[in-house]
C-alpha cells in the first residue's frame, strides 16, 4: 500500500512538471496571485506562490460566498485541513492527521494571538468568532512551522488576519435566520478621527438550535454566543504604525453529558458559561535603512464554568522580532518571545488538577536567514529556541529551499523538525475519564515523567500556472513522529468511590504519516472560476515493547485517507452570484461516550449559496447546507459528551451597507 501511493503521487509530480513544459510563457501572472502577500510562513511578506511551504490563502471573498457562519465551517474551504463537527458548538480540527476532540499539533492564531488553551493544547473552536466580513484573510500553512511560530505547530498553523481599520470605513448591520441559525444579528461602525488614526467597532450576537444524536433524538445542546471588539491602527508617520484591537465575549452552551459511575453512567444536562477577553497592542517601525521591528503585547482572558471543572486562564504574551536585509543575499530575521500562563482551576470528582492555581513560563528566540542563492534560487535556513516549565529546553530548525526555473514555476523542499509540548493536563489532570466492565473506574493521572513529542517532516511541492487562467499546486510530505504520548495502566487500586485503574501519559509511542496534497483553480471565463482539491493521507502508529497502550493506534483512523472539495464562483447578470460546494470526506473511526471504536461512515456533503446584490446598500443571501442528506455523523463528541449528527440547514441574510 505505501510504495502503491507513493508511486501514484510521484507519477502525478512528473505529470506536473511535464505538463509545465507547455505552460504559456506569459508575462501576465493573475492578478489574485500577484497581489496576495502571506506572513505565516517566514514572518515576512511574500507571495505564496513562491514561498517553501505548502500554503493556501481563504480569502475574504472566498469566505463570504461560501455560506460559511463560523470561522470553523469556513475552513472546510481549504484542501489539506480536516474539519469534523462533533456537536452544535464543538469542531475537531487538524492537518496531517490526530484528529480529535482537542487535536494538539495544530497551532491557531487571530492576528498573531495564539487561541489554543494550553490546558489541553487544543482549540475551543466555539468561542473563536469575529466579523468574517471584517477578516482580510485565512493563512494555513500544512505542514511544520515552530521554527517561528514556536511549540505545538507541527502539523500546521493557521493565522486569521482582520482587516485594517482603515480598509472597515463602512457601516454594516447584518441578520440572519434559519433553520440551524436561530437569529444572528451583528454590526460595525467604521470611522476616523484623523488622516492618520482609523477604527472600527463592532458586536454580533447568535443563537444556534441543537443537533441530533446518532439515535436520531435531539441533542440538547443549543447554544448562544455575544461577542463585541474594536480595533484602531494609528500611523503618526511613514515609519510607525500602532494597532490596537481587543474582543469580549460571553456564550452559553447546553450540554448533555454521560458521566462516569457505577454500574452504568449518569446522564446529566447542563449549561456551560464560557467568557473572556482580550486586548493586542502591536508597534511596527521600519528604520532608513529599510529594516523593520516589531513590537507586539497581547492580554488574553478565558472562563469556562460548569459543574465538572471551572477553569480560567490568563496568558500574557510579549515578542519582538527585526527584519533586515545585508548584502542583498541575506534576509534576516530574528526575535524574542516570553509568555506567562496562570490558571485557577475549580474541579469535581471527576476532574481536578494538583496544584489548582499555578503559573508556567515560556522564554523564545528564533533566527531565520534566507539566502539569495541565485535570483531564482533561495535556501532558507533557520531555527527555534524555546525553554518551557514542562519539558525544558526545545529547539526546532528548518531548512527549506525553492527554485523558480521560469516566471509561472517553483519548485520547493524542505526538512523541519517540531515539538509538542506537554499541557497542564499532562502534567498534572486526575480525570476518570470512563468506567470498566462495570465495576472498576479508569482514572488518567497527569506525569512529570511525559516529554515532549517531536517530528521529523519531509516535503517536497511544486506550483505551476499553465496559463493566465489556471494555477496548480501539488505537495508531498513524509512525517517521522517519535515520543508520542502513550497511554500506559498503572496499578490498580481500591478507593472509597471504587476499584480504580490509573492510566499514566508516557513516551513510548512512534510512527509515521505519509501523503499528498494537490489544488487547483481556473478561471473559465471572467465569470465563473472553480476550485478544486485532493488529500490523501496514510498514518501508521506504534508502540515501543513493553508498553500497555491500547489507545495510540485508535489515532490512526481517525483522520480520514481520501478528502476532496470542488466549488463553483459564478457571477450571473443583474449582480447575482450562484456558488456551490461540494465535499467528499473517507470514512473514519472514532470513540463514543462509551469508550467504543465506531465507524463514522465517509459522506458526500453539498453547499450552495444564492447572493443578490440589490444595490450598493443593501444585499441578500440564500445558503443551503448538507443538501444531500438530511443527517450524518462526522466525528464523535468530545469527553463526556453525546456522539451527534450534522443536519441539513438554510439561513437568509440581509445585509444593509451604509
């Protein structure tokens, strides 16, 4: 199986290249192309085209015409991610596989403030919101970044931009109702109090109905969510720029949890209270000479209280970073990073942590030099030092190279090393996480003896546009993972509550990933554009001997082997716009509230969205969701929670511009 894929992804690169050997040598690159610039990959401006890693760019546009009402549901747009709803507010997101209800190797950001909780190292997907009329673009890069952006991007990153202040100047109030979107209705006000000091303000609230169970029965899991924020970019003069921005938000989630007891489970509904805040300060000075610092601070605040754990997590998170250019040939950029975490954690029975209050440190500094080998070929070299509470001293490098044999080619390889590092959970959780034959509890104990997992990633991609109207982009990774957590049985012992099995996190666990990723645009005609994308992924997990882990190998189907999205922009007259979406993701294996390996069956999923620009005031939109079926399971819940279905879904939107 492995040497058949790897044959059929070498094959499909020779018929790349092959192909490109008839690309039209125009002068002409498309206009999207030219004009798109990304951070995420070297913390510097450039175009993705050229760039040594495989990334992809979700545009404002793309965002709005795909229906999308969250920042997860927009995802699905972009070819290499896995997206997976588990319940009405909860989203299992990854690249490059380990997909789950906290999936650790994926680091997200919103402006350069990294939203994943260090209590698990995972995303709370249903509390990252904004105005996605307000996000200038989505950056994902596949593959590893922590040599910049530091632990825990391993598989990939993902960086949500918000547009500039001064590009928000228009007042927008819009509404939306539906089947699954029970109202939302959400405003901003743009304005300026000088030429050279620009804002926005806005606030949105949502409520969303409930699921279904995989019983077909109501979920109960309704939720609502209010959030409001601002942001200010002030340009005193042509070598300084300062932006501020900060968010509240407050959400109330319904929850149907089964919790752990004996003989069998207690069914238990609840209301989860999530809050928090943040505010970001960023100083951006570019010297004479050319070169440019940055200065960034963020404050970030959440709460999440319900009966089996109250947590509330503060991060302070402080980096500088200069760029500057010697000699023509090296682009150099390095920079420094300290990061506080406290925490208060008010547990239950079922969960606790020891200490509950406590602070953790993360001191940073990175170097990267790329290196103008030729005018078309460079080699990047760099790497990240990071020092951490829990595993120590961490360093990651990269090396990476691209070659631009023609104006409409690059050729990229590179060889990275990442890190994920231990969480507070790891650390020091004492969670009974399920029960057993019924008559024993399973408890999972935090360990200072659990390091730090790594990987060792290989990668190879090619871009080429044939023509002014056709992009192709292909690449090939091999991921070499090593120290994977291991979940190993401790001795059992008799407690008051019951007879209780420990399971302890340790290192004993390796394996690789293999697979390709190709996407592809063309441009029909000025009207019509398609876009298209294929994922093809084989993860193969073990453990070293001696070990007692029975759950690492669960991982390896729990990503799906086969994705692939196809999409459809057409302009019509009378300023219509008609898009469709469709997506068909492989069939997986994931576990239940019960603790039972179930088959999630692979699905056909159809979108299409109807927009009417009436006049340059005022819009409309029609969206349909999951055309295709009126239900289907796409991952299983989170813990303690209830495995659910996706329903079919339509909203109206009206949108008032003025």
């Amino acid at each position: 199986m492995y040497r058949k894929s790897l044959l059929t992804a070498l094959v499909g690169f020779i018929w790349l290249i092959h192909f490109a050997e008839y690309a039209n040598s125009t002068d002409k690159i498309l206009e999207e192309l030219v004009q798109t610039e990304v951070t995420s990959v070297s913390k510097t401006p450039e175009n993705p085209f050229q760039s040594a890693a495989a990334v992809y760019v979700l545009t404002r546009d793309d965002i709005e015409r795909s229906g999308a009402t969250t920042i997860p549901e927009a995802l699905r747009l972009v070819p290499g991610l896995e997206v997976a709803r588990s319940s009405s507010n909860q989203w299992s997101i990854t690249a490059r596989g380990f997909n789950g209800g906290f999936s650790n190797k994926l680091l997200v950001m919103i402006d350069g403030r990294t939203v994943y909780t260090p209590l698990f190292s995972g995303v709370y997907w249903g509390v990252q919101d904004t105005l996605l009329q307000d996000i200038k673009q989505i950056e994902v890069v596949l593959g590893p970044g922590g040599t910049l952006w530091g632990a825990n991007a391993v598989n990939g990153v993902i960086n949500i931009i918000t547009e500039e202040a001064v590009n928000t100047q228009s007042k927008i109030i819009s509404v939306k109702y539906g089947i699954e979107e029970q109202g939302t209705v959400e405003g901003r006000y743009g304005g300026r109090i000088n030429d050279n000091l620009f804002y926005r303000v806005y606030a949105k609230h949502a409520d969303r109905n409930d699921l279904r169970s995989l019983n077909n029965d109501p979920a109960h899991d309704e939720w609502d969510m209010s959030k409001s924020g601002f942001r200010a970019d002030y340009t005193p003069s042509e070598s300084d720029n300062f932006t501020y921005q900060g968010d509240i938000y407050y959400s109330n989630q319904d929850l149907d949890l089964f919790l752990p007891n004996l003989p069998s489970k207690d069914r238990q509904m609840e209301t989860l209270a999530a809050s928090g805040g943040n505010f970001l300060t960023k100083w951006e000075h570019t010297q004479d000479s050319g070169a440019t610092s940055t200065l960034q601070a963020y404050y970030d605040r959440t709460r999440f209280d319900y009966s089996q754990l109250d947590q509330t997590i503060n991060t302070l998170d402080i980096d500088w970073q200069y760029n500057q250019t010697y000699s023509e040939r090296h682009q150099i950029v390095w920079g420094l990073g300290y990061r506080l975490i406290f925490d208060n954690l008010r547990g239950s029975q079922n969960i606790n942590f020891n200490p509950k209050s406590d602070y953790f440190n993360i001191f940073s500094t990175f170097l990267q030099d790329k290196i103008t080998l030729k005018e078309n070929l460079f080699f990047t070299l760099g790497s990240k030092f990071e020092h951490n509470d829990f595993s120590g001293f961490e360093i990651e490098p990269t090396a990476r190279v691209s070659w631009l044999p023609t104006h409409n080619q690059t050729l990229w390889a590179a060889i990275s090393r990442a890190v994920r590092t231990p969480s507070r959970a790891e650390a020091s959780i004492n969670l009974t996480a399920d029960t057993f034959g019924g008559f024993a509890y399973v408890n999972q104990h935090g360990s200072n003896q659990f390091d730090s997992e790594s990987m060792l990633a290989y990668e190879v991609g090619y871009r080429v546009k044939p023509s002014n109207d056709t992009s192709l982009n292909a690449s090939i990774f091999y991921d070499d993972y090593s120290h994977l957590r291991s979940a190993e049985i401790g001795t059992p012992t008799a407690e008051p509550r019951g007879l209780t099995i420990p399971i302890i996190p340790l290192n004993l666990g390796f394996g690789e990933a293999y697979g390709f990723e190709l996407s592809g645009d063309w441009h029909i005609s000025p009207r019509w554009k398609l876009t298209s994308g294929y994922t093809f992924l084989e993860l193969t997990l073990h453990t070293k001997a001696g070990s007692t882990d029975s759950e690492l190998q669960k991982d390896e189907n729990r990503s799906p082997q086969n994705q692939f999205n196809l999409r459809s922009q057409l302009n019509l007259p009378h300023d219509i716009q008609w898009d469709v979406m469709g997506y068909y993701v492989g069939s997986i294996k994931a576990t239940d509230n019960n603790g039972v390996l179930v088959d999630i069956p692979s699905y056909f999923r159809l979108d299409t969205r109807l927009g009417w620009r009436f006049s340059p005031n005022l819009s409309f939109d029609l969206v349909g969701q999951n055309l295709l079926d009126s239900r289907h399971p796409e991952f299983s819940g989170a813990l303690f929670s209830v495995s659910e279905q996706v329903e079919r879904s339509a909203y109206g939107k009206v949108t008032f511009k003025f």
